[in-house]
C-alpha cells in the first residue's frame, strides 16, 4: 500500500525485532520515527496508511531513551570550568565522545570559580540540539561558589561566596556569574544566609536549584524546597551524614513536609568508588522515583592515570580514584554514564527498567522536559540507545538518526 504523503513528506524509519522501555516496562514491539519523532503506530496505519521507508534490525536488542547527565565536569582533557576564546571546541569534543556511552543530552558543569572564569565562559556555552556532532547541551549547571566552606569537597575555598542579604541576592549572582542566559541548574547551600529568596528568585527565572556541599539541616532543607529547589546534588557526598536526630538533606528523601504536588530527585553517584553500594540500595528503595545517575565526570574521564585539571584546582587519579592533588579528598569521577547504569542495576538489584529511567526518565523529569526527552513516548524526541542485555551500549540515535554505532571490532 502507498504512503499517504498527505501529512509529510519525510521518511518514515521503523525499528524492529527490539524492546523498547515505554510505560517502565520493556515492550516488545516496533518502533516508529519521523522527522525526529516518535509516532504513533495506530495513527500511522489507520489515518494515514502508511509505510515504512526505511527499517532498522535492532537484533533483539533494548530500545531505551538517550541517557541525560546533568552534572559533567568535563572529559577527554577539557574542563568546562577553564577559560578559553573557544570554550565551545571543547564542548563540542566532549559532546561527540559521550555519544558511545549512550549519552544524548547533558548540562556541562562548572564548579567554584573567580567570577571572570564565569563571565568569560557562559557566554560561550550555548543551549543546542543533539546530532551527528554530539549530545544536545541542556543548559550549564553552575555547582558553586555559594556553597558551605565546610563541605567545599574540591571547591577552592579561596572562591566561595555568601550573600550578602535577602535584597541583593539577584546583585549577587549576576556580580559573580554575569548572567543566567543558558543555565539550567545551581547548586547552592541552603543554610547560608539569603539563600532562601535566591532559590525563589532563581526558580522564577526557570532555573532548577539543587542542595549541596552544605550543613544544612533538615528543616533548612524542607524550607529550600518549600521555596522551589528541586533536587539534591550528589546525595551522600560533600554533606552531613545521615543522623537519626536530624538526617540533614538525606532526610528530603521521606520528608513529610514536601509541598503536595512537588517532587525531590537526587544525583547519585554511581561508580563503585563515591558511594558505597549499601548506600545506593537504602538511597533507592526510600525514594526510587527520585533517583538520578549522574556521572560528575572530570576532565580525566577518557585519560590515563596521573595529574589533571579540575576548575582552578590540580587532581590525581589513581586507578578509579580521583582527589584533590596531595590530598585523599575525593575530586569528581572518571566514570561514564553506561557505566554508572550498569553498576547501580548491579549494586542494588533493581530492575533494568528502573536502571534505565534513572539515566534518563528522571532527570528529564527533574529539569521539566519530559514531555520531550527521556521516554518513547509517543511525540517525544527520537533521542535512544540500543543496549544488549548487559546494558552495554550498541547504537545511539538522535532525532531519529544514527549517530553512533559500535564496530564489530570494538565488540570483539
């Protein structure tokens, strides 16, 4: 039967023989693209009686939304939060390397630095779709510089900054990030002083607020939430530890005193090194709606043992381990993301479904663009990635377009 062309002319592509994660089950059914979306079979047969143009043998293989990291620091030798007159090259090797990993969509992270160091490179890190060139950039998540000194982790303390009062909040991020064109997520510490009215001010502006490297308590936690923040970055890590007197923001977790219709979610690092697995399993079975992988990836991720950059600072790696140089004080990861996903699915238990969403699904959800990007639903970005039954990344596709497949060598 002839394609009715009445609606597009655009080819309609049709992936089978795969299982695609839709509803948070896998399905086994076809999967149906055009002009970079996902299509409605029902629609297509019996409103348009159309065909397919193209089709895709997936093998068997799971189909699953392209993995979305919102906290990267860099990869590959390039360090977002280092200036240059074409910060841009670096975002977009790092964009092209991350498609191998399943990685489709990210927030490049800069971390505590000089204000010049964020005048200089927010100019040049734009919002832009995913494609053949690399991962779609979502928007620049800045973690610091107001952040408590005593949960710094490797943030230079010599460039953390306060507010200096509920009036001059809005003064006081321009004065240090020159502007907020492009930023998609902040973290901050909620007990500072006037953070509250900067978590209301930044959320009228639509940029999501996390909490981190803070001694916040619980009730200063909830009252952050209370006024919009939304997520938590890098849950256990440059925070109080869990206390059965006040769990301190581990508490947002199974807060009673989240406003109704309001969600949490929480960044969990999950490279075998920044969290212990027991902790991800108590993390995941309290609140596993909220879980998001994030890989807080370095400039070393892709490189050799031996001394790198991060932000203003040098770090060691060792084996797996990154810190701070001369110190055992942990410095990001050099963790991918299809890693991280493969080793949270082993360290808890979950389902692969549930491994899956948590790389994609929710931190769409956390950044409200779910109606877009992290499921298959139809009308959504044709953003996935193809994964054998280990979970190890077979293709990657943007808008519907192959833009990343493993040779047979690299299989071998």
């Amino acid at each position: 039967m002839p394609s009715n062309k009445s609606v597009s002319e655009a080819p309609i592509t049709q992936l089978l023989n795969c299982r695609i994660l839709r509803d948070h089950r896998l399905q086994n059914e076809d999967l149906w693209v055009r002009e970079g979306k996902i299509l409605d079979p029902e629609k297509l047969f019996f409103d348009e009686q159309a065909y397919a143009d193209n089709q895709v043998d997936c093998g068997g293989a799971i189909v699953a939304p392209g993995f979305i990291d919102v906290q990267i620091n860099g990869g590959y030798g390039v360090d977002f939060s280092q200036a240059s007159d074409d910060v841009s090259a670096g975002i977009s090797l790092v964009a092209q390397k991350l498609l191998e990993h399943g990685v489709t969509s990210f927030c490049p992270t800069l971390v505590t630095s000089p204000p010049h160091i964020y005048h200089k490179v927010l100019p040049q890190i734009k919002v832009q779709d995913g494609g053949p060139h690399g991962a779609g950039v979502l928007g620049v998540h800045l973690e610091g510089p107001f952040i408590s000194a005593k949960k710094k982790g490797a943030h230079p303390e010599r460039f953390l900054r306060t507010f200096s009062g509920p009036d001059t909040v809005m003064a006081d991020l321009m004065d240090v990030y020159g502007g907020l064109d492009n930023v998609a997520l902040v973290t901050l510490a909620p007990e500072l002083e006037g953070s509250r009215w900067a978590v209301s001010e930044l959320c009228q502006r639509g940029v999501t607020v996390s909490l981190g490297h803070s001694v916040a308590n619980l009730s200063q936690a909830e009252e952050a939430v209370r006024h919009g923040a939304s997520f938590i970055t890098h849950l256990f890590n440059a925070m109080l530890p869990f206390h059965h007197r006040d769990p301190g923001i581990v508490g947002l977790l199974t807060s009673e005193h989240i406003p109704a219709g309001r969600s949490v979610y929480y960044g969990m690092i999950a490279d075998g090194i920044h969290t212990n697995p027991a902790a991800l399993r108590i993390a995941h079975r309290a609140h596993p709606k909220g879980l998001v992988l994030v890989t807080d990836a370095i400039a070393a991720m892709g490189l050799g043992p031996g001394r790198h950059k991060l932000g203003q600072q040098d770090v060691q790696i060792c084996g797996l381990h990154v810190y701070v140089a001369g110190t055992q004080t942990l410095s990001g990861s050099i963790a991918t993301m299809d890693m991280c996903v493969r080793h949270f699915k082993h360290a808890t238990g979950c389902r692969v479904e549930e491994a899956l969403e948590a790389a994609s699904l929710h931190p769409a959800q956390l950044l409200g663009i779910s109606q877009s990007k992290g499921t298959l639903d139809f009308g959504s970005h044709a953003d996935f990635v193809l994964l054998d039954d280990e979970l190890n990344v077979k293709a990657t596709f943007i808008s519907g377009q192959e833009v990343w497949r493993k040779t047979t060598q690299e299989q071998q």
